[in-house]
C-alpha cells in the first residue's frame, strides 16, 4: 500500500442504463497536494464526485481511501472516516446563522454523539471555539449573526468550503467551489483553495481553467467518462489532446 | 368455489382502489401536488349518487352526471385555491387539501347528516349470473367489466391522445410543456378535475356494495397511500397493480379473518416497506 | 436547479434555495421572564379565567400532544398524522396496566411514556425509510394500522364503546398518598406540574447539541448526512421523544374523562393535533399551548351552538396556511416586534418543508 496516496480509485465505473457516466477511472491522489478534476461538460466529473462522496453507488471498481475499501460507504460514515465535501450547488443552513452552520459542522465530528438530548449546546465549547476559528480564517467574523441565506454569493461559496473544513478532514472535496461566483470574489477562492492545499489533500472538480491552472499540483482532464490525461499543470496545459477535447466542445 | 368468489370481488374492489389512486397519482405526476382531499371527494361521489338516485330514481344517471359534478368542484378548487399553492413545499399542499377535506366532510354531515345510507343495486343488476354452478352477483360483475373499460378508456386518454401527451411532458418538465405554448394553467386545472373526478367515479360504483357514511374519506384516503406506497407515486401500471393487490389482499382475507381484512392490507405494506423500501415497482 | 441564480422551475416546490429571510422570528425573547415564566403565568391564571378546571386540564393535555407534534414538524421538519397512534395507545396502555395490574398513577403514566417512546420509535424507523410525501402518506397509514389494531382487539380495548371506569388514582410515591387526584382542581395541578416540567424538558432538548442537529436535518438533509451526521438516527430519536410526550398525554386523557374511547387512537385525532400545532405555530413552544388552547376554547363554544364548527377549523387551518405561516404565536410576535421592534434572531419559525427546508407563501 502505497502511503503517499490518500485517495485511489481503481476501475471506478458508474453506468446509467447503457450509458456510462464514469468508465474505469484511476486516480491517485496524494496526500498534501491539491488534485484537480476537468474536462468538457458531460465528461463525467460530476459522476465521479458523486461516487467519492457516496452520493451514488459506483457499479464497477473501488475506492480506497487511507488504503480502506470505503466502495460502498454511506456518506455520512465517509465524513466520519475524515472526508469532507462541499456542494456545487450551494447547500448550507439558509435560515441559521453563519456561525451556527458551522458549529453544526464542527460537531458533525460527534456523529451520533451528537444525539445527547439531555445537554446544553453550550456544553460542547470546543465546536463553538472551532467554529470562530474558521470564521476568522474565512474572514467572515462579522458576519457570525447573518443568516447563510442572507449573504451575498460570494460568501456563500467561502462558507461553504468553510463547513467542509470544519470536519478538520484530510481530505476535502471541492464540487466547483467558484460555481456562480462574480469575478471580483474568485481572487479571495483561489488564494484559500492554493492555502488549503498546504494543509490537506484536496480533490477539485472545477471549471475555471485559471483556478486549476494556479492552484493544482496535479490535473486529472476527463472525457466520455475515462481519464484522458494526467501530469503537472504546464504537462496538461501543452498536451494538444486537451485542446482538442475543449475545441471538440466548442464545434 | 369460494375462493374464486372471492378473487372476483377483490378484483372488482381492486379496481375501484385503481380508479382513486390513478387519480391521485396522474395529479401527483404533472402537478407535483398531493391531494389529501382524495379521500373526501370519493365520499362526495358517493352522496351525489344517494341524491342524484333518489331526485331521478336511476342510478345510471347519477353515474352520468356524478363524476362531472365532482370534477367540476376539484376544478373550482384548482382554479381559485389550489393554483396558489402549487409553488409552496408538499406539507403547504397537505395541510390545506386536509382543510378542504374537513370542510367537506362537516359540509356532508350538515346536508346529508351523519349516519351513513345505503344505495341500492341498480335496476337490471340485481340478482346473479349462473356460469355453470358458479351464481355471482350481476352488478359485481358489471363493476369488474366496466372499471376495466374506464382503466382502458384512461390510458388511451393519457398514451394516445394529444392531453395524455401534455400530461405526460408535462410530468417530465413543466418549463418544456409552458415553452411549447400551452396554457399550463388549463392543463394543470383540467389534469387536477380528471383526478378528482376518478375519486368521485370510484365513489359512485362502491356506494351500491359498500353504502356511504361521512367519515369514509380518510379510510379510502389510507387505502390509496398504501397503493401508491406499494405501487410507486406518478405510476399508472404501479396504481393498477397494487389497486389489485390490496383488493384480492383484502377480499381473500375476509374469508380467513374477516375482523382483521383492513388490518392486513396495512401489513401489506409493511411488508414491502420493509423488503423493498421503494415500493414493488419504484426505484431509488 | 442550478447555482447561477436562474429563475428556479416555476411550478415546482421551492428548495434548498428559497430565501426566507421573514423566517427570523424571536422566540419571545422580549417577554419579561422568557417563555418558562410566561407559560407557569398562565397555568396559575387558566383555571381562574376558563369556565371550568376540566376545560384548562384538557388544554393541558392536548398542548402536550401538540409540544411533541411541534418538536416532529416544528423542529424536525416531520408531518406526522400517526401522533394518534401514541395518544391512543397511551390511553389504552396506562390504563389496562391500572385496572388489571394494580399499577399506580406515575407507574402507568411511566409506562405510557416508555411504550410510547419504543411504539414512536418503531412507526418512525419505518416511515423514515422514505422521504417527503411517501413519508406523510406512510405514518397516516400506520395510523389506520393502529386504529383496525385497536378495533380488532375490542377485548382489550373495548371497540367501538370505548374503554371504560378508567380509575384516576391518587397520587402517590413509595407508597405515600400526597394526593387525591379525584377533585377537578387537585387533578388540574397535577397536570399543570406535569406539563410544566415537560415543557421546560422540551426546551432543553431544542437547546442540546440533538435539538439543533435535528432543526440542521429539517433545514438541508443532504448537507447534514455530508457533515457526518447519520440523519435517520435523529429522526428516530424525535419520534421517540414524540412518543414519550404524546402517550403520557393521552393517559392523563383517559383518566380525564374516566374512558378511553376509540377516537383516541383515530386518524382525525392525529389530524387534530396536526392542526392545533400549525394553528398555534410550528417551531414555537408556547404557539402550542396557544394552539390546543384555542382549540379547545373555540370548539367547547361551538359545539353547542353549531355542531358543524369543523367546517370553521378546516376553514382556519387553509387561511392560517396562505397567510399565516407562522401560526396564532407567529402572529402575535410580529405584533410585539411591531411595538417594541426587532428582536434577535433564533430559531427560525414557519411550517418546515419534508425535503428540509423551511418556506413561507409568496405573497
């Protein structure tokens, strides 16, 4: 077992019907670094995201993560085992405060300890104290007592990202964290993706090129549901197979 | 001889409970909206049919013009309540088709008041049919024939004709059906009208073997859930199949334990909760 | 769906993404005292003020069925129509272990809680296994399950004529009499006690790491699952709370009336209660003594001059829907806010969503 690797997929498939979605996908991504995912529309990244988090039952191929078999996990015992995720749609606690959404995260870690009935909230400090401390990294401290619903666009994605990171996971997966951002608010993305990735592993399913291009160590470009190439940045930027997988979109 | 007996009738209720869980369900499909007044507009066909026998003295005219009253009421609802909901979560939906069905239920009792009446059998269907040695009640047997031709009847109306095709897109993607230049609020009205009306028919062809009282409708409504529940919400052939489940369910049972027919038919869907969680039909 | 800010399916219900900033209601924080104080004023001022101390006893009991119907709907974001299945079986239970086995009042009333709580328990694991509107259809379907139960073992039940001579014993603890519980006043503050100490329990729980976990699972189930939470666990455990509080209720019932009757365990009493959480308020504690107390006032008025006064309830619980999602105390809040202006923002209030979220009408 190679130690290097936090997260490998071998001859991950998933099919609908006929069609496959995710064809016999390796990945290898390792431990500290930031890995991303890209490729035309309909390349299959979603599908793959959705197999890593257990949002859909792979129907091929496994997934190991820190060398266990996690193929058929639930998503919430994935969570558990130190993986966090966040949504390409984003999907927080709209009516809650942004410091309650992420003290609910932060206590996600409790799993079902979390199902004491009999005890104050107030009696779990260290969520609370975590929660502030993500808020200030976030830089949203001012705006602990908005709701989520009620913040602009931008701040919604950097929460976002924030709750994943409150499950102090070691590997988080990013779901298009800039997705309907203004252009104005994906500097303050880019810079907390390219910080993350010195602190966890990350797993990035993006469209903007200029992110994936500043913040990878490593590029994954799918096409038709398989891998079509893999290597550094500048390797994935010069391969005219990459091109020709974007023009074949375009046309 | 008993046993097939008793498969007929729980073939002709069988189908009764597919005319009212078709309704729910084709309202469920487009509409995305459920119906917790289901229940109480079977009842309402059922009184209409006691009145409209007793003011003409034909039951086959209560059977003609009963479904149209009641799908005329649902698309009065539609039109000046119901539309306003439909943007509005499912528990909005239940919360107010429960209004409607206590009202009409209280508004049943004030007219009809609160015992139950019975109808009885049509003329030219009393008596039995002999087939062989076998004698089995002719309206029974009319009602087999007959909900089969409606079950029929239904889904050329919904593969066959133009609506049936709305109705059908429409289940798909409501913008694709707006985009094609239909008027989505007719549609939707129209779909919700012929739902409902499917309740007040069924409640009109059972009034003759099962009478009428004005606390039926949350009985019939609990049958219906259980066959959508077995059967999958938004499926035609998931109505008729599970309809007929639970009927032969019901009616084979009330020979074995007669006290306990009702009971069975919740166990039933226990059971497929428990085996198969997304109902016989369904998937995830 | 889509995360540009596109115009969402017009027709279709809102989801995740529905803004509902009106949602922020404050949970009386601008009372002198908080709610607990306010709740031990008015059980002090009920029996002064209702015309009879039966009447404020039923109130009681029926705003305890609707505190635990409130933590399902209000808090879990859960639309039960099985809540009869407790009450009646409470009911029955407590009081077949008091006429057959000799039990005391707090040993059967225990015993109602504990047979509540495994019977909610067992309804909700199973009802959980689908969402939405399966899920609502299914606990209406164990409601009937229950109630043909109940009508088949009319040996133990009594059928259709009801339990009945459902003894009220005293109130005693190892075996000391503290009090006879026959007169209406005695019987009154025994249940004002009770109710009182399950109201503040009920607080208690909305304010554990459960309570606010549940309101995440109601607010975005699939974020929740991703946090690491296995939701259906929190699910069960409400119901199983629910259950607790709502079969005791249904004893004090039965004892209330010395008879347990088959309505009990009805469907239309599952929707009675449904309804007097939403007319009170869903998501507010003291919405639920406003809405069984309502209830109970309106209906003791009515039933006399109009047998008929449902049509006005089914008439309400439309309007209140449309119009009034924050039920009876949402109302009176937006009043008080109105006059003293704004209040810090809590638990948020209106009627939750089954897919998780809560929403207010368009208008």
């Amino acid at each position: 077992m190679n130690d290097r690797h936090i997260l490998t997929t071998e001859n991950l498939s998933l099919s609908y019907g006929g069609f496959r979605a995710v064809d016999k996908v390796n990945l290898r991504v390792k431990r500290r670094t930031v890995h991303s995912v890209i490729g035309p529309n309909g390349a299959g990244k979603t599908s793959l995201f959705h197999c890593l988090t257990g949002g859909r039952r792979p129907t091929g191929g496994r997934i190991l993560f820190k060398g266990e078999e996690i193929t058929d996990r639930p998503a919430h015992a994935r969570a558990a085992s130190g993986m966090a995720r966040s949504f390409q749609i984003t999907s927080l606690f709209q009516n809650l405060t942004v410091r309650e959404n992420l003290r609910l995260a932060s206590q996600g870690r409790d799993g079902n300890g979390a199902l004491v009935f009999w005890r104050s909230v107030n009696a779990r400090k260290e969520h609370v104290e975590f929660a502030d401390s993500i808020m200030e990294r976030l830089g949203m401290v001012r705006k602990a007592a908005v709701a989520a619903g009620d913040l602009s666009h931008g701040h919604q994605r950097l929460l976002e990202v924030g709750m994943a990171l409150c499950g102090k996971p070691e590997l988080l997966l990013l779901d298009e964290p800039t997705a309907g951002m203004g252009v104005n608010d994906i500097p303050m993305m880019t810079d907390l993706i390219a910080d993350l990735g010195k602190e966890y592993s990350v797993m990035l399913i993006e469209h903007n090129m200029g992110i994936v291009m500043a913040v990878s160590d490593t590029i994954t470009v799918m096409s038709r549901g398989g891998v079509l190439v893999e290597g550094k940045p500048e390797e994935v930027r010069a391969d005219p197979r990459v091109r020709e997988a974007y023009l074949g979109e375009v046309a | 001889m008993l046993y097939l007996f008793q498969v007929l009738n729980g073939l002709g209720l069988g189908m009764i409970y597919f005319l009212i869980s078709a309704g729910l369900t084709i309202i469920f499909g487009l509409l995305n909206f459920v119906n917790f007044a289901h229940g109480a507009f079977f009842m309402l066909g059922g009184y209409l049919c006691w009145s409209l026998t007793e003011l003409t003295g034909s039951f086959w005219i209560s059977l003609l013009a009963g479904p149209p009253v009641v799908a005329l009421l649902a698309w009065a609802a539609e039109v000046t309540l119901i539309r306003r909901i439909y943007r509005l979560p499912h528990t909005f939906h239940i919360l107010v088709t429960v209004g409607i069905a206590l009202i009409l239920q209280e508004t049943t009792i004030m007219i009809w008041g609160p015992i139950g009446k019975s109808i009885p059998v049509p003329d030219g269907l009393q008596g039995i049919v002999t087939l062989w040695n076998f004698a089995y009640p002719t309206y029974r047997l009319f009602l087999i024939a007959f909900t089969a031709l409606i079950g029929f009847a239904l889904w050329y109306l919904l593969e066959r004709t133009r609506f049936g095709g709305l109705v059908r897109a429409g289940s798909e993607s409501t913008e694709m059906v707006a985009l094609l230049g239909t008027n989505i609020h007719r549609l939707f009205a129209r779909t919700f009208a012929l739902g409902v009306g499917l309740a007040g028919l069924a409640g009109i062809l059972s009034a003759p073997i099962r009478g009428i009282h004005p606390f039926m409708g949350p009985e019939v409504l609990g049958v219906a859930f259980v066959v959508v529940v077995i059967g999958g919400m938004g499926s035609f052939t998931g109505a008729l199949l599970g309809g007929l489940l639970v009927g032969l369910v019901q009616s084979l049972m009330s020979t074995i334990w007669p006290e306990g027919a009702s009971l069975m038919i919740y166990g039933t869907m226990a059971a497929v909760i428990l085996l198969r969680p997304y109902g016989l039909f369904g998937r995830a | 769906m889509n995360a540009t800010g596109e115009p969402r399916p017009v027709l279709k219900s809102p989801g995740h993404s529905g803004r509902r900033r009106d949602a922020f209601v404050s949970l009386c924080s601008g009372l002198p005292g908080g709610p607990t104080a306010v709740v031990a004023a008015l059980l002090v001022l009920m029996p002064v003020v209702l015309p009879s101390r039966t009447m404020a006893t039923e109130i009681l009991i029926f705003a305890m069925a609707t505190l635990a119907c409130n933590l399902l709907l209000g808090y879990g974001g859960l639309l039960s129509f099985g809540q009869a299945i407790f009450f009646g079986s409470g009911a029955y239970l407590s009081s077949l272990v008091m006429m057959h086995g000799g039990f005391g009042l707090l040993p059967a009333l225990l015993t109602a809680a504990v047979a509540g709580a495994i019977l909610a328990a067992l309804v909700g694991a199973l009802a959980i296994r689908r969402t939405g509107i399966y899920f609502v259809m299914m606990t209406l379907a164990f409601n009937q399950t229950a109630y043909f139960i109940a009508y088949t073992l009319s040996d133990w039940t009594g059928g259709d004529n009801g339990l009945l001579d459902v003894p009220r014993p005293p109130l005693t603890l190892f075996g000391v009499t503290l009090a006879d519980l026959s007169d209406a006043t005695a019987y009154y503050v025994f249940t004002a006690v009770l109710f009182f100490l399950i109201f503040i329990a009920v607080r208690k729980v909305i304010a554990s790491p459960f309570g606010s976990t549940l309101i995440a699972v109601r607010e975005n189930e699939a974020r929740a699952g991703a946090l690491g939470y296995d939701t259906r666990n929190f699910k069960i455990t409400a119901f199983a709370l629910s259950g607790a509080v709502t079969a005791p209720a249904g004893a004090l019932y039965a004892m209330l009336l010395n008879f347990a009757p088959l309505e009990n365990i009805q469907l239309s009493m599952s929707e009675n209660i449904v309804i007097m959480t939403v007319i009170g308020g869903t998501g507010s504690l003291l919405g639920s003594l406003l809405g069984a107390g309502s209830w109970v006032i309106i209906s003791d008025i009515l039933a006399e001059i109009w047998p008929r006064w449902l049509i006005l309830t089914g008439g309400a619980l439309i309007l209140i829907v449309l119009y009034l999602p924050g039920g009876l105390w949402g109302g009176v809040e937006s009043l008080m806010r109105r006059f003293r202006g704004g209040g810090t923002p809590h638990a948020p209030d209106g009627i939750p969503n089954n897919d998780g979220s809560t929403a207010q009408p368009m208008e």
